[in-house]
C-alpha cells in the first residue's frame, strides 16, 4: 500500500532525530540534487499541479514504469481523488511531487515550473502532506503540530487544531495544548492521531495539500471528525488525495481513475458508477451498497 510512503519518511525521520523539522527531512532525500540557479515559482501561484507525459520507473526496476505516458493538471483551489487498484502507481504521484524522485520522461510542474528546476525549499512550501501514518512525538500537542512550521504562534496554533476537530480532545488532556504526550501518543485514537497530523498540515499554509486517507476503519464518531476535518483542510486549497472513502471521492470534483500508472478514467462519481468501468467496479468492492 501507501505504506512506502510513510517508510520513506519514516527512515528519514529516524536519521534526522524526531524532531527536525519536514523541511530538512526533505533536504536529506538521495539523489535528488537542486539546481545551480533556481528558477522562482510565481509569487502569487495558487498551486498548480500538472503533470507532462510522465514515465516513471523506479531505479530497482528499470524496465516496469511505475507511471506511463501519465498526464494530470489540476487547477489552483481543485480537489482531484486518486483511486485505482493497487500497485496502479496512486502513491508514485505523491512521491514525484514530493520530489523524492525525477521523471524519467515528463516533466512534474508546480505553478508551471519544472520541479527539476525549482528552489525545492519553495516547492515545499507549496506543498503539505498527510500520510496515512503521520508520526506523532513524545513532546505535547503544540510541538506535534508546530513541527509543521516552526515559528508558529500558540494562537496560530490553537486555530488549525480547531479546523482540525482536535481542539477538543487537546484541552481535555490535563495541561491542554502543553501536556507532554509522552506514552499517551501511543494511547491516543486513531482519529485523534488523525486529526493531529491534519492540524500540522493545516499549519504549514501551504496551497497544495496531499492526502493519502487512511484506510483503519474508525468508529463513526472519530469517521464523522475526521471528515469534517478533511472538508476543512481541503478548503482553499489544491488538493490531491489517495482517497479510500465514499465520503471523499463524493466531494471531490473529480475523480482520476488509474491503472497500470495511467489515467484510464476521470470523471464524477454518479458519471463514473454509470459507465460501468474500471471506477464502477472499485467502488461496488471499496464502498458497498451506498455507492450504488
Ligand atoms: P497501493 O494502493 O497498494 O498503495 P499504489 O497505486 O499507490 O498502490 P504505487 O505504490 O505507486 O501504487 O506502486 C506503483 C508500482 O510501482 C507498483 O508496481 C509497485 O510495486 C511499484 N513500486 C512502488 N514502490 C516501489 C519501489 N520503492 N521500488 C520498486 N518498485 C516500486
């Protein structure tokens, strides 16, 4: 599954010490130089993501693309849903955005700029991730999300844990916002770790965010949180997501079917289910009855 994603960084976390920031844990990914003299994203670009005819194939297998001939442009303030079968290279779009790797043909672009071109400090910037694991720390809730973006204030905060649904579960613990984690990191829901990592996303105030929903089943009070989490960190924001729930492909504006590492169908749910395809079938499996 995703799970490669988490143990990307997951392993640089580890080398990096817990709590370095995502922005130097960026900067330790192999093989991926930047350039001698960066080309500027716009100042004012909302987060375009488009990718040019990429053909991808992972260095240990050169010969089976992970991506071919794939092509997506999503426009600034979009919600584009990821959904295929596994191994249809869903989690090789977020890793080529996160530039942990190059095209081998194509070109990636951030607000029109080939990333293989860009500051990677700025792309960074653009760009927020929500992995289905996101590692929480021993510190308290304020450091878990003020990893994030160091330098954000307490009130700063206290707002993306509010659009998050944690304020209240934080406050609930003996010293609130400050209350050392500790073992408890460990004993907190699902959910509640959930909406965590999506508060430290929020905090990064970043146009694009990418979310890879996790797939544990959740009791419904945490389901319904969580989702009204996700609705407001996709607000305003350029979204893609590697969604597994009904309740998200139903919001996106549109769903991109994959296969084989290609676009095989777009569209919305109801056109999709009525088509018959690839999507039809996926969704009668991932979602039951009540995709119908
Ligand atoms: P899932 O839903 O199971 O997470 P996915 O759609 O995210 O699947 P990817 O993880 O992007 O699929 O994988 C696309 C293809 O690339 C698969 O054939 C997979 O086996 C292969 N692959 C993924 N990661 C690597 C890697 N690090 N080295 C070699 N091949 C890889």
């Amino acid at each position: 599954s995703v799970g490669a994603l988490g143990e990307t960084w997951g392993d640089v976390q580890k080398a990096a010490g817990a709590m370095e920031r995502i922005a130097d844990l960026m900067d330790a990914r192999p093989g991926i130089a930047a350039p001698a003299v960066p080309k500027h994203l716009p100042v004012a670009g909302a987060g375009e993501v488009e990718f040019a005819d990429v053909t991808f194939a992972y260095p240990g297998r050169p010969d089976l693309p992970a991506l071919s001939g794939f092509n997506l442009r999503v426009a600034p303030g979009e919600r584009v849903a990821l959904v295929g079968p596994s191994g249809a290279g869903k989690s090789t779009v977020f890793r080529l955005l996160l530039r942990f790797y190059d095209p081998t043909e194509g070109a990636v672009k951030v607000d029109g700029v080939d990333l293989r071109e860009a500051d990677p400090a700025e792309v960074r910037r653009r760009m927020a991730l929500v992995a289905q694991e996101s590692p929480l720390f021993s510190g308290s809730p304020a450091e878990n999300i003020r990893f994030g973006r160091e330098g954000a204030t307490e009130a700063e905060i206290r707002a993306v844990a509010k659009a998050a649904q944690a304020d209240s579960f934080i406050e609930a613990l003996p010293q609130g916002y400050d209350t050392p984690l500790g073992e408890r990191a460990r004993s907190l829901s699902g959910g509640q770790r959930q909406r965590l990592a999506i508060a430290r996303a929020l905090v990064r105030e970043a146009p694009i965010l990418l979310l890879d929903e996790a797939t544990s089943a959740l009791d419904a009070e945490n389901e319904r949180l969580v989702q009204q989490a996700l609705d407001q960190a996709m607000d305003g924001h350029t979204t893609l997501v590697i969604a597994h729930r009904l309740a998200t492909v139903l919001k996106a504006d549109r769903i991109v079917v994959m296969e084989d590492g290609r676009v095989v169908e777009q569209g919305s749910h109801t056109e999709l289910v009525a088509k018959g395809g690839l999507y039809a079938r996926l969704a009668a499996l991932q979602f039951g009855d009540a995709a119908a």
